[in-house]
DNA sequence: TCTGGGGTCCTAGGACCC
DNA sequence: TCTGGGGTCCTAGGACCC
C-alpha cells in the first residue's frame, strides 16, 4: 500500500500559519508579478475564486468579499515544505518528494499496522509540529493514492484520511471520479474519454487495453493498470537530478530596452549556473529566449530563441552569461518589438564528474571552480546576490510586482514573527 | 514494368504534472 | 496598467546509415 500526503491549500496554509487572524477569511495567493490565482483557501474557493485567474479581473470580487490577498513568498514556502517532509519521513521506510507539497510514502513494508490510524497519525503530527494541514490518501497504487487523497478532502474533510482498503471502498472512490479528475488525464484526454461514453474513473477501469494503446499510447496503459490496482509507476526514492534547467522572468512592465534585457538575461543565466552546481552537473548547451505579451493581441508578437554550444560543458556562471548574452545579441531585434518576458535554459545536462578535458580549453577551470565555490559560499550565508558579476548588475532595473509579499518569517532572523506580550 | 528492409538519432510538438 | 514559472514523458517524422 501506498499514500499519498498532500498539504491542503499550501500556500494559503502557509501564510494563514503566521496570521491566524485570518482562519476563517478567504485567503489567495498570486503567482509571480501578481499575475494570477494560484492557491485559495477553502473560503476563497467557496466565493467561486477559479485558480489561474488574472489578479486584475478578480480584484472587485477581493474587494467585495474582503479577501486578503498575499504575493508569493516561495522561501517561506519552500522551508515550511522541507519541515513538512522531515516531519513525514518518520513515518515510512521510503518516500518520495513528489512536488513542494505532495510526497508519496510506501507502507508495502509496514505489517500489521492499522493503515487508517497511520493515516491519522500523519496528519496530527504534521498539523502539531508545523502547524500545515494536510490529506492523506492511501491505495494500492500511486495513481490510486492521488484519488484517494482527493477523495479524502471530498468526502471525509473532518477525517482528513481516505483509505481504499477494501473493494467496495476503492469502488465507491471510482465511481465518484470523474474522468477528468484522475491523475494523468488532463483537458484533451477527459474531452475523448467522455466522447467516447466513459464518465467515471470506474469506467475507465473496464476499457480494453488495445484502445488505451491506441487512443492513449503508452502512458493511458499505465494509468489503465494503475486503476486496476497493479502499480505502473516507477518510484523515485532519491532526488534525481533535473535533465533541463529554467529559469525565467517576466520584467513587470514591456519594454525593448536592450541594456535591461541584458541585465534580466544575466541574471537568469547566473540562476542557471548555481543550480547546476547544486547537483553537481554541468550543461553543453545554452538555450536564450525572448518574447512579447502574447495576450496583447493588437501588438506584433514575437517568441525568439536560440541554443548555443558549449565548447566544454561547463557551469561556471561567466562562461554561462557570456554564451547567453551572445545569444541575445542573436535573437534581439531592437526597435520592432516590446518585450514581455526571457529566460535562459540550459540542456544536456550530465553529471560534473564526467566531464572530458578539452585540450584546447582556454578556461583555468581548476581555478574558477574554487572561485565559483568560495563565492556560492558567500552568497548562501550573507544572502543570495552578495556576490556576482558586474553585467548583472545591482540597482535591479526590471522588477516583478509583488505588492502583497509577507515576511520571511522562518529563514531570515530580521523578519522573524514578533509577539506582544 | 520494376525502386528493400532494416536500423539509429534527433527534433518539434503535444500531452500531462505541480 | 494588469494574464506565472517551472518540469516530464511520448510520438511522429525526417535525416542518415548499411
């Protein structure tokens, strides 16, 4: 048996924890730039808030309701996640950290334990010591966890706890699924399934393996045997290493100012390079793009982009914002276009260690690598643009909106929650 | 008249996830 | 004024090889 351990509204949750006040209240949260609705809590849900709703067309409905509004906060976020998953890995043999706020748990090796007490249990302590609540959802198979999980929060809010442990309850938890709520069947895949007369997940359960192939490759045959109680899935116990690193930006305003561009292009090109050193990779390609508002539809629109090769793979952060700015050279069109957003990829990603030597290098990379660590170093304790390049500059031209931001409350002693007494 | 039968690798695009 | 920012996997089709 599997489960799957979801926080509930995590966001939301997250900044309610250091404003009680605001339990009870709708609370959202906005995505970067303000833009849209990306976490609700129940109370916002209730009001009919849709998640990935522009901020500006709900800002009356904010308004009228007295929603308290929050822009996203993502290192407190993300340290309150790490809690949570410490807190979890107590619970089972194995885990794996499946998103910031979903990790699944294998009890397969759990005898003689009561599954729904331990679901139970999670949940206390996880709400006790963190203060987060959370869902447990457990099932034979991942894919069954996931809908166990939101069964939980349907049907049995107040537990907090679904488990599938019997026929009858996997079967009353498939036949109040509907297609397009099961894990892996997204807007298109729902769209041919009810055409095709299947409505419930239990439906899905009785087509025949042929058609799934065909209408769903292999990926629907997985989920086919999944919802059949014969786990398809492949775990990941340990982190793996990302294949693809992205980092990307609005810049809060259009704009076709090249020397800004450049600013915000070096700067997600240097996000580039510290996250490849954080897992000890290194990339042979660089991928810049660039591209206009494309929800501004009287405007001329434009999505640029280019991939460079690395001479030696690498992921020092000069060689990569140089081989980035060198693309932007390429992809920018000066005064045809306003520009919304770029970001900088890079691809083909392997591991540091395997690197061959180029003869012909010209880069001391013994000697930068030292650098780039010392700097790392210096910039993961005194705080993260400490240290950097000059082309990245300091005064921070382009800036997301982000008008609601709550505090670093956890990791940054000069923000810590203070309380009167 | 008649034009094989395998492979591999790469890329773009589509589907999905949070 | 104002619409996020990451990822993964799979498939089809083209280029190329013998």
């Amino acid at each position: 048996m599997y489960a799957l351990v979801d926080c509930n509204n995590f966001y939301a949750s997250c900044e309610r924890l250091f404003q009680p006040h605001l339990n009870g209240r709708p609370v959202v949260v906005l995505s970067n730039n303000d833009g849209c609705v990306i976490s609700r809590s129940d109370e916002a849900k209730a009001l009919g808030i849709a998640m990935g709703t522009p901020a500006y067309m709900s800002e009356p409905s904010f308004k009228k309701n007295d929603v308290k509004v929050f822009s996203s906060n993502y290192t407190l976020y993300g340290d309150l996640s790490d809690r949570v998953i410490k807190t979890l890995a107590a619970f089972a043999p194995r885990m794996e950290v499946y998103s910031i706020d979903e990790s699944f748990l294998d009890l397969s090796d759990l005898y003689n334990t009561d599954l729904l007490q331990l679901g139970i249990n999670i949940r206390k302590t996880v709400l006790q010591n963190i203060g987060i609540p959370v869902c447990v959802g457990i099932a034979p198979t991942k894919t069954l966890a996931k809908m166990a999980n939101r069964y939980a929060k349907k049907k049995y809010k107040s537990v907090g706890v679904f488990y599938a442990a019997n026929e009858q309850l996997k079967n009353e938890m498939l036949e109040y699924t509907e297609v397009g709520d099961i894990w892996g069947v997204g807007h298109q895949y729902a769209l041919l399934l009810k055409k095709n007369g299947f409505h419930t997940a239990k439906d899905v359960t009785h087509i025949p393996a042929d058609w799934m192939r065909q209408n769903m490759s292999v990926v629907g045959l997985r989920m086919l045997n999944e919802l059949n109680g014969i786990p398809s899935i492949e775990w990941e116990y340990d982190a793996k290493s990302k294949k693809n690193i992205c980092t990307s930006r609005s810049f809060g305003k259009l704009t076709n100012d090249y020397s800004l561009i450049k600013e915000a292009v070096s700067n997600h090109a240097a996000t580039c390079a510290l996250k490849l050193r954080t897992q000890s990779s290194v990339c042979t390609e660089i991928n810049v793009f660039i591209g206009t508002n494309p929800h501004k539809v009287e405007h001329k629109q434009l999505h640029h982009a280019i991939t460079i090769r690395c001479s030696t793979p690498t992921n020092l952060t000069k060689e990569i914002i140089g081989y980035a700015l060198k693309g932007l050279d390429i992809i920018f069109r000066p005064d045809e276009y306003l520009y919304m957003k770029c970001g900088v990829m890079v691809l083909n990603i392997m591991p540091e260690n395997s690197v061959q030597a180029n003869m012909f290098d010209g880069v001391h990379r013994s000697r930068d690598k030292i650098l780039s660590k010392t700097v790392d170093l210096v910039n993961k304790s005194m705080g993260k643009d400490t240290v950097r390049m000059a082309v990245q500059r300091f005064e921070r031209r382009y800036k997301l909106r982000a008008g609601h931001l709550s505090s670093k409350y956890t990791t940054d002693i000069n923000q810590i929650l203070k309380v009167r007494i």
